[in-house]
C-alpha cells in the first residue's frame, strides 16, 4: 500500500511532506487509525535517513497519540535526525495539523548491512 508521500529536505537536515487523510483510513467513526499515524511517522523518520543516503531499518518504535487526528485532515509530517552512532540512528518525527503537534514518535533505526 503506498501513501503516496513525497518527502522534501527542510532547513536544518529535516525532512517535510503534507498528507491528505480520507475516510478510508479512519479506526473509530471520524477519526484517523492510530495504525496508520504509526506508518506516517515511521516513513517519516525513514526517508529523514533516506535523504542522508542512509539506508535503515525500525528496531524500535515508540508512538505518542497526542490529540485525535481527523480522518479527513490536511496534515505536515516533519521528522529529523537526534542522533547518529552508526549503524544506529535515533530520531524523532511529528503529525502537525494547523501548527499543532497531534502525534509524535521517537525510533531507533539500524543501518542496513550492504552485501559484497
């Protein structure tokens, strides 16, 4: 399934993409699956790596549910680099509808390993 996400550099090394939900993607009646705020996150925080040429894996996720997201919200993912020891990266990424932060995830990624 793709979201159809398309990911732009920011600034400061952070990464940014808006993304129109539809009722589709609703858990409870209205409301955005909190599965697929997971996803939007992640992918977030993944192509953060991707646009350092860094190709990675989850190892550990952790999602905060702040407020509920409309399921037919207009929303910015933004998502940016905490830290880098590699093979491992820690990052954060953020849901933000109207400036506001409705849901946020701090992951931990592994550097895939390239075959010769």
């Amino acid at each position: 399934m793709s979201l159809g996400l398309s990911f732009h550099p920011g600034d400061h090394g952070d990464i940014n993409a808006t993304f129109q939900a539809h009722p589709g993607l609703q858990g409870y009646p209205g409301i955005l699956h909190g599965g697929v705020i997971s996803s939007l996150l992640d992918a977030a925080m993944t192509h953060c790596l991707f646009h350092r040429g860094i190709e990675a894996v989850t190892g550990d996720l952790h999602v905060r549910f702040v407020k509920s997201v409309p399921c037919d919200a207009r929303m910015e993912l933004r998502a940016r680099l905490l830290n880098a020891s590699p093979p491992l990266y820690r990052l954060r990424g953020e849901l933000v509808i109207d400036g506001q932060t409705m849901a946020w995830a701090e992951a931990k990624f592994m550097e895939m390993l390239k075959c010769p």
